[in-house]
C-alpha cells in the first residue's frame, strides 16, 4: 500500500512490551484522524505478536539484514511520502532506518530522551515530562498531531484459535490461576526459582492452581524445571508450549500473573489480567503493569539506595539498576504479601 497525504508512519521496532505499549497510541490515532492509512516498520518477533491489528499496513525489518534491509524497506514504501513519521525508538539502528523513510514530518523524542544521534534524524520534538510511565510517553506522539491520548485501549487482535487453544489447557475447576512467567530477556531483572516456588506454593494452599508459561530458551526451560523441582504440588508446565499469538489468550486466563518487567508483563495488563510485577531493577511506575501496579513488589528505591548511593527518587527518570543479585532485595514475603493483596481485594 503506498504512501499518500493522509498516512502516518510509526517506527518503533523491539521489544514485546513495548510494542505493546504503542498500541493504545494506534487506537488514538485512529478515532482522531479516522481515515488515516497507518504504516508500522517492526521487527519480524513484534509483528508476530501483533499481526491482524485491524487497520494497520506492518513492514517488518530484521537488524540482521542491515543496510541491504533498509534499502528494502525503502523500496516497499514507495512511492510517496508519509504526512509524518513517528520515530519512536533512539537505538542507533533505528535511527539509521528512519532515515530511509520518506516523511515530510520526523516526530521523535525531547532532547533528555535522546541518544545516539536521534535528533540528527527528526526535525520535531514531542515534550520532555519525566515521571511518567512509558506508554504514556509512547502517547504523547500523537500530540504534535493535534491530538491528546485521554483513553488506554489495546484490544490485542487474539484468533479465535488461540482462545480455543489456551481454553483447552485445563479445565475451568473455579480455581483462580497463579500464572508465573518467570523470565525476562534482562537476565538481572529474573528473581529466583526457589521464591517463586515458595509464593507458589503458597498460593496452591490457597486452593489456587499454579501454571508455568515461557518461551522455548535453555534459560526458561531451565528456570521451569528448578521451580518445579521445589512445588508441593506440580503446576501446569506450558513453558515453551504457546506461540505468541497464544500468548495473550493464555495470560488472559489468569486471575493473576507474577512476573518481572517483561513482554508477558504488559501483555497480561493488556488482556486485562492483573500482575504481580516484581521489580528491583527497574522502576514500576515508569514500566510495571500499566493499568495497576497496587500488586508489585517494589524494592526499586532499596535497590536505588544500595547499589547507587541515592534513594530512587532522586535517580533520572528511567534509570536501571540491573546489578547481579539486585532481585535478592525482593523477599519471599514481598511476594506472598502482594500476592495476598490481591486475594484481600478480589475476594478470592
């Protein structure tokens, strides 16, 4: 589909998270400029998880493909130029990749968010607001454009095979489901097999039924087999079992899912599933569960405190604190303490 006067280009590539959290800015997009053609340059594992987004043209680049990529992707855009490009990623590649994007208007970031030469590549800023969570900042595009993101909607496009599929895992007993997807592409953001066994554990005397999910790396797999090694009861192994298109559907399922700042986090959030986010390395209210964080375990400031000499308040806004063992600042007791918030509040 080419180009014309009336489309908007949005570049924003990795990882599952965020890509997740462009989709409300999709939505604001299309109920205040309805008519508009949406074009979205993302990476082959985001469009995966993505694809049937209803009124968006996705053109998928692989970093492996270089420059040759980019020329690629030039050629499919042709001809035509896009009203705007919203260049929402500041990683040097992508900024090179914006580059080959014809666009009257380069929207990117404020100049404290920006890096690796990004403001070589736009010729507009969106407003600097520190303290605000990232997909608000991924919202905030749509303000040059005449627009204010007042509403947060996903609506994740999930077949109706992948609901069959993740219905057919187990049987709805009543049981409310612990799903625990234990593992981060950030190594120092996982937490440890044996607490989360012990919160699962807890929550299976609780009457509740525990569920494993992950991806199908060494390290998940691994990770899998430690937490199931401590269970009292056996939980539902679906590690390296879904597709990402099932993804969601299975996390939907789940009263509620414990996990650290990851994909599933905010894909949880966006199905509408509540989670136990744990969080040491980095800062809950900038990238925890978006629509409610009241479940987290937050050692953020701890860790602030320990491993930077400050507390987290006084930190740059989105700093990370990704140290070996920074996740040992989060106890088992933070875990089953939030785990039992959410008990306290639901009623379950």
């Amino acid at each position: 589909m080419a180009p014309t006067s009336s489309s908007l280009c949005l570049l924003r590539l990795s990882a599952l998270g965020d890509v997740t959290h462009v989709v409300p800015l999709v939505r604001t997009l299309q109920r205040g400029l309805p008519g508009t053609e949406l074009h979205w340059i993302i990476d082959k594992v985001g469009q995966k998880l993505l694809d049937g987004l209803p009124g968006v043209v996705f053109h998928t680049y692989d970093k492996k493909t270089g420059l040759q990529g980019m020329r690629a992707l030039r050629q499919s855009l042709q001809p035509g130029r896009f009203e705007a490009l919203l260049q929402m990623q500041v990683a040097f590649r992508a900024n090179v990749l914006s580059a080959f994007v014809p666009a009257r208007r380069r929207i990117g970031y404020d100049k404290a968010r920006s890096k690796d030469l990004h403001g070589l590549f736009i010729n507009e800023r969106i407003a600097d607001r520190p303290g605000i969570h990232v997909l608000d900042a991924m919202g905030s595009f749509c303000e040059p454009l005449g627009l204010k993101q007042t509403e947060v909607s996903w609506d994740l496009a999930v077949p109706q095979a992948a609901v069959d599929w993740a219905q057919a895992q187990w049987d709805d007993d009543g049981r409310p489901v612990l799903m625990i997807s234990p593992c981060s592409s950030h190594v120092r953001r996982n937490w440890y097999a044996d607490r989360y066994a012990a919160v699962a554990n807890h929550a299976a005397s609780r009457g509740w039924r525990v569920v494993l999910c992950g991806g199908r790396s060494e390290l998940e797999r691994n990770m899998a087999d430690a937490i199931q090694a401590q269970l009292q009861t056996p939980a539902l192994d679906l590690v390296g079992k879904d597709t990402l298109k099932q993804l969601p559907a299975l996390l939907a399922r789940a009263a509620l899912v414990m996990t650290p700042d990851s994909g599933p986090m905010h894909i949880a959030n966006a199905m509408g599933a509540k989670v136990l986010g744990l969080h040491a390395a980095s800062n809950p209210h900038r990238s925890g569960p978006y629509s409610d964080r009241r479940y987290c375990a937050d050692r953020y400031d701890d860790a602030a405190r320990k491993y930077l000499g400050k507390p987290g308040a006084e930190l740059k806004w989105g700093t990370k604190i990704e140290f070996d063992d920074v996740m040992e600042l989060i106890t088992v007791e933070d875990g089953i303490a939030a785990f039992e918030r959410y008990v306290a509040d639901s009623g379950r």
